[in-house]
C-alpha cells in the first residue's frame, strides 16, 4: 500500500512539474531562412514553363517569377544569364527569381 501510495504521488509530481513547462515548438513549427542564390546559365522554353539550362543544354531548374508577369523571362529565351533569388524543393521544385542580368547575346558564348 505505502509502494502504491508513493507510486501515485510521483505521478502527480510528475504531471504538475510538466504541465507547468511550455510546449516546445514542433519542428515542423519552424520556419528555416532561405539563403539567396545565384544560377548562371540559358533561358529556354519547354512545355510552357520557363527553365534554365546548362552549358549542354541540360535542364538545371524550373524558373518561377515573382511578379505577376508570366512572361518576364520571354525577352531573355535563347540568351546566356545569371539568374538570382531562392531554391525551392518538393515535387514541383523551381528557382524563384528576383532578378536576371544577361551575360551574353545567346547559349554558345561567354562560357
């Protein structure tokens, strides 16, 4: 009886000592900063979507604009370019542009 008896008191110190503590926030809670990036590479078209490409004409990203303006990175198909802004991740993984700075008139030069 006395073993239960102290059983069930540190129980009940047990439960008031945490009930007493904040909850610490999740991980999921928490937001992690994203670093700015730059990419350099090739502005193309492919399937309606705007991508940057390599210097083998490899896809590298999805580019993704932070205007309204779909169509910001039409002026610069076919031209070399550095690209800067945040990396997304996840199935529908994209560059989120900030700013683009044309490096050369088209893919094959300034390498």
């Amino acid at each position: 009886m006395k073993i239960e008896a102290a059983m069930l008191g540190v129980l009940f110190c047990l439960a008031a000592h945490s009930a007493g503590k904040p909850s610490q926030p999740s991980a999921t809670n928490r937001t992690v900063p994203v670093a700015k990036q730059s990419l350099i590479g090739c502005i193309d078209e492919q399937y309606g979507q705007y991508v940057l490409l390599d210097d083998q004409m490899v896809k590298i990203t999805n580019l993704k604009s932070t205007g309204s303006e779909k169509d910001v990175f039409a002026k610069y198909v076919g031209h070399k370019v550095q690209v800067r802004g945040t990396k997304s991740s996840g199935p529908t993984a994209a560059f989120t542009v900030t700013g683009v700075e044309q490096i050369a008139d088209n893919c094959s030069q300034a390498k």
